[in-house]
C-alpha cells in the first residue's frame, strides 16, 4: 500500500496545486512500475495520518519526495529523503530520472508499506 500526504506550497495557489495534482499522478505510476499495483492501492491522506502511521509502529515507512532544498529546511525524524524532481519547485524542476530505481533498492519488498510526501 502506498500513501502520500500533498501540501501546495502556497496555498491557493493554482500552479501550486497544479503541482501537487502532477506530484499525485506521477505517485500512481511510481506505484504501478514499483510495486506492480493498481490506482486501487494508493490513497492520499492528511498530515496526522501520515504521522500516526509512520510513528504508530505498524511497519510504515515515510519517504520524503520533495527537492534536496525542501528537505534541508527541514523533514521528519527518521525519514528516507528520495527525491522525485530535481530543482526550485516551479516549472524548471525536472523529473529525477533514478527515482523508481531508488524506491525499488530502498524497499525490495513488494509488500513494503509507504507513506510518501
């Protein structure tokens, strides 16, 4: 099971949810190419679920996608950072090429239980 907690950057902003929605697909193909899974298998949930599942002990792990800036200002305790995108957020962030490869080397485990955000 794959989950993901999207926050806009700005909100209300229309290409910060732009953004977030690409973000979202792209998690929905991560999760078929990786785990051999359908849509069916992935749901998005809020930052307190996200929480409670990686913190609560139940075997999740919480996979920090954002840009390497994003996740030197700051992230969660315990998180494994692999980026999806390279860059600024905004229109010249680019796709990082080895984020499926990095997934697969990180968790091996098809079962593996993501919460990624």
């Amino acid at each position: 099971m794959l989950k993901a907690t999207l926050r806009p950057a700005v909100t209300g902003s229309r290409v910060a949810v732009k953004q977030a929605r690409a973000v979202t697909a792209q998690f929905s193909r991560v999760q078929a190419r990786v785990f051999n899974m359908s849509s069916s298998g992935f749901e998005e949930v809020d930052v307190k679920t996200a929480h409670d599942l990686t913190v609560g002990g139940g075997g999740w792990s919480y996979v920090d996608v954002r840009t390497e800036g994003e996740y030197a200002d700051g992230h969660a305790p315990g998180s494994l950072h692999i980026p999806l995108h390279f860059g600024a957020p905004g229109p010249d962030m680019t796709e990082n090429p080895g984020f499926v490869d990095a997934i697969k080397k990180a968790f091996p485990d098809k079962s593996a239980q993501l919460v990624m955000g």
